[in-house]
C-alpha cells in the first residue's frame, strides 16, 4: 500500500510508476525528518548526491520540501543546482581516490 506521500505523488506526476512513487515518497519522508532534526538544505543535497539520486529526482524531492506548490519548481531547482554537493567546482563534488 503506498503512502500518503506516494499517493501524493501519483496524483500529480502523470506515468509515474508506483515503485518509483514510493522510492521517491521514501527520500522526501526521510529528508523531512532531517530538516526537522535541524540540517540545513545544503547538507539534504550532500546526503542526496551521495545516495545517488539523480539531479531531476533531486529537484523533486526538493520541490516537496519547500512546499510543493508549482511556482517553487524554480526555486528547488536553484537550490539544487547551485547546492555545493552539485557545483562542479566544489571539493565535495569531485570523485574520492
């Protein structure tokens, strides 16, 4: 039974398949809990780039945790984009030895 998050997500993402709903309703679930546990935003970007997750499920998982009305869509894709776990130049970004 997906959750009310994943449901969500399936209500408003059109051929969203229902395993990646709630992969994604996971991470969203998740990063909440750590923003409410006191982590900053720039540290949710570390922790999504180093679990894997790509930019464009970054964006929208972002887009979730600034409250997901449509005109923040600009908003969570700045804040990914310009993350230091994103930016090219960051020490953070570049692959470990």
């Amino acid at each position: 039974m997906p959750s009310p998050t994943a449901e969500e997500l399936l209500a408003s993402i059109g051929g969203l398949s229902p395993e990646l709903a709630q992969q994604t309703a996971d991470r969203i679930d998740e990063c909440r809990a750590l923003l409410a546990a006191g982590i900053d935003m720039d540290a949710i970007q570390q922790h999504l780039k180093d679990e894997g997750v790509p930019l464009m499920h970054a964006v929208l998982i972002t887009t979730r945790l600034i409250d997901c009305h449509p005109s923040n869509l600009k908003a969570a894709r700045e804040i990914v984009e310009c993350s230091p776990a994103r930016t090219p130049d960051s020490a953070l970004s570049r692959p470990r030895n």
